[in-house]
C-alpha cells in the first residue's frame, strides 16, 4: 500500500498511468465492450464500475487541456430516441470533483470510437453493467 493512492488503482493500473505520456489516451470499458480483441493492452479491473474508477484515476491524471475534447464518450444511436445514459452524470460530477476541466465532452459513433479505440495506450476493462459506459479520456500533462 502506498499513501495517496486510491485502494481501488491496482498496481498494474499505477504503472500503465506511469507509463502514459501527454497525449496517450485510456478506454475506461463497460462490461459489454470487447476489449480483448481490440488490440491494445488491456488491464483487467473486474468487479469495480466504470465511475468509481474514472474518480479514482482523475485524482492522479492529468487531463489535456491543449485539445476541445480530452474526454469521449462512445455516442448512443439515435435509434434510442434521445436515451441519455444516467452514468455520464456520474463521469460529469466525477470530472468536476477532480478540478480538472473537461471542457466539452465529445460523442463519438460507435464505428469511430471502435476504430479509435484500437489506437489507445490500454482499455481498463470493468465489470460495469451500465450501457453506453465507455470513456476514453487524454492525458495532459503535470504543471
């Protein structure tokens, strides 16, 4: 155990945060995403939700204030008639509690965040049973 490090950041999420630099981008998944064949490094973080890790992980990272966008959102089809997940509310307050400024949020297409989502440093995989819980979120860097 160390001191100021949330219990719920493993030792394997520590050293992914460590490693990634400015502009490196992490894909916090739901339980429903297929992390295992999209390519990247994936960190397995079962049982614990997507929210409390976001919380957890903005207490130690940074996010990129030199881009509109550091935080994306995979965006629900409009066959859903205007459903807006209530976890991004979640993300919302766990944004706001970090003092880090999001900015705007963006809300990619499935296929796009899909084919972005190969590119990014890991995909955190959780146990999160909420649809449309998918972030990725783009490390800015230490002042």
């Amino acid at each position: 155990m160390l001191k100021g490090i949330p219990s719920i950041i493993s030792p394997e999420l520590l050293e992914l945060l460590m490693e990634m630099g400015h502009g490196d981008e992490l894909l916090i998944s739901d339980g429903n995403f297929p992390a295992a064949t999209r390519g990247p490094r994936v960190v397995r973080a079962d049982g614990h939700g997507v929210a409390e890790l976001l919380a957890a992980i903005l207490r130690l990272f940074p996010l990129d204030a030199s881009v509109d966008s550091p935080v994306a959102l995979m965006k629900v089809p409009e066959s859903a008639g205007g459903y807006t997940p209530p976890i991004w509310a979640e993300y919302r307050r766990a944004i706001a509690a970090s003092g880090e400024d999001a900015r705007e949020i963006a809300l990619v297409p499935k296929p796009e965040f899909l084919e972005r989502s190969a590119h990014v440093a890991a995909i955190l995989a959780t146990g999160e049973p909420a649809l449309y819980a998918n972030i990725i979120i783009r490390k800015g860097v230490v002042a």
